[in-house]
C-alpha cells in the first residue's frame, strides 16, 4: 500500500535532515538544542525535550517545518519549562483606559 503523492511518510533521511538544520541553526540558542532530542516514530518526526520559552519552541519548530516542507509529519511533544517569559500577570487588569 502506497500513500497520495506529497503525503509519503519521512524516513531516517528526514529526521537527519530536521536533526541537522536545528544544530546549525546560530539562531537558536546552544542549550535550547542541546535539550532536544528529534526522532522516526509512528511515521512522523517527533520533536521531544524542554525548551526555556515559548520563543525556543517556536524557533524549533519553525526550523523542522522548514526543513522538511510540511506541518503534517511533525509530532511536536516539547515542553515549555515554566513559562516565566509570559510577561502578562494573570492578576493584572486590561489596559482600557485609551
């Protein structure tokens, strides 16, 4: 049985390839990637670890996407360690004074 054209599963090449373009990313910081392990399972590339922000796992996932040409065949499973860059006190008020 052979999946639709552009839907075929990634293999070992692609999760090099994922694996490759987020370690020569300059962009994204050494200790995000060195907490971000990227492996084959289930047909898809699954990205798992702790990143500091949400900005790191953005930046992350951005690259895998880009590297592999499609959204779809990424299992995202990385976790955002306390998320303290929110900036936004859930104790404060709107500001609608404008």
């Amino acid at each position: 049985m052979k999946e639709a054209a552009g839907a075929a599963a990634p293999t070992a090449a692609d999760r090099d390839k994922v694996q490759d373009a987020i370690k020569n990313d300059t962009a994204i910081p050494e200790d995000t990637k060195s907490g971000v392990s990227v492996t084959l399972e289930n047909g898809k590339i699954v990205l798992k670890g702790s990143v500091k922000s949400d900005t790191d796992k953005t930046m992350i996932l951005d690259k895998a996407r880009t590297s592999l040409g499609s959204d779809n065949k990424i299992d995202d499973q990385l976790k955002v360690e306390g998320s303290s860059d929110t900036n936004k006190p859930e104790s404060s008020k709107p500001d609608s004074s404008q």
